[in-house]
C-alpha cells in the first residue's frame, strides 16, 4: 500500500510587496510568509537618538515575525524613550510586551516613496493621540527621518479637545547609535 502525503509548501512573498496587495484589494494567500528576504529592513534596526522641540528621543528598532490569523509577516517594532532636556521620562515603552498596542508596528514599506510605515497609538488614542509614522533612511543609513501623520477620525465625543502628539508631526532626524 502506498501512502501520499499532500504537502502545502509555505508561499514565501517579499515583504515589499505587501502594498501590491492592498492596493490591488488582492487578498494575501492563507499560510503565505510577506519576508524581508532582501534585508529592506535591516537599515533601520538599532538605536536611533535625536532631539526635537527640547525632547530627547531614543527610538529601538527590531524586526519580528508577526504571525496574524493564517498569514505571517517580518515586521518592524518601535519601541522609544522620550525625555526633557533635563531627564524627566515623559514615555518609556522600552519594556513593553510586543503586544502591547503603544509599541509602534511595522505596516508597509513604499517602494515609490522610499519609506516604511507604521502603525501608532498612544496612550490617548480616544483623542486622538495615534497616526501613523514615517521612517527613511540616508543612503548611507547613518541618519534616519521620522515623522507622524496624526489620525484624527477616531475622536471620542468625550474628548473635550485632540490631545497633544509625543511623536513629531514633522520631520525629526536621528542618529544610528
């Protein structure tokens, strides 16, 4: 007697094209991997430190295999500590659990534009406080900019005002340390 196995291979996709897919409203195979198999995101992994508006930012890069339902894909995280001039902590995710929604989470990167995109949301987000943020690199992936494009169509009725942004809603350069 001979036995067949049926095998499903893992459908192996690059992560950069995870946008095709959205704006083709294609859905992504069930079981597929959307895997950074060439190194996009590896510019960005690190420690990235600048100043903005007298905040000192530090910002940790990592890249996890995200799994969501039957599809996986690699995933940048940001996690980041926000300080005054003077060292008062203003925010500190750095320990956080990666499902934790106030670490930043990786969506997309954009071939055309030259960024990656992430999801943000603060500790506010009823008013507010969440968008998404902007990532590129210099060509010689020393300095990083970054930027948050605030989302405000998830405004509470209870919010008596938008609460204010911790992340710069215009551009901010940082340092790889």
């Amino acid at each position: 007697m001979i036995t067949s196995l049926s095998v499903k291979a893992q459908q192996i996709i690059p992560v950069e094209k995870m946008i095709e897919y959205r704006d083709s409203d294609t859905q992504i195979p069930d079981g597929a991997y959307l895997k950074d198999i060439n190194g996009l995101l590896d510019k960005y992994l690190g420690t990235w430190k600048g100043i903005y508006e007298n905040k000192n930012y530090t910002f940790i890069i990592t890249k996890v295999k995200h799994k969501l339902i039957n599809i996986s894909a690699d995933e940048l995280f940001i996690r980041y500590l926000i300080t005054t001039t003077t060292g008062s902590i203003l925010e500190d995710t750095r320990n956080l659990p990666d499902t934790n929604p106030l670490v930043i989470e990786g969506d997309y990167i954009s071939k055309s534009k030259g960024y990656y995109t992430l999801n943000y949301f603060g500790k506010n987000t009823t008013c507010g406080q969440s968008g998404v943020v902007f990532i590129s690199t210099t060509k010689d992936n020393k300095q990083m900019k970054l930027f948050l494009s605030p989302d405000q169509d998830f405004l509470d009725s209870k919010c008596s005002k938008v609460a204010d942004q911790i992340l710069p809603t215009t551009s901010m350069y940082l340092t790889k340390q």
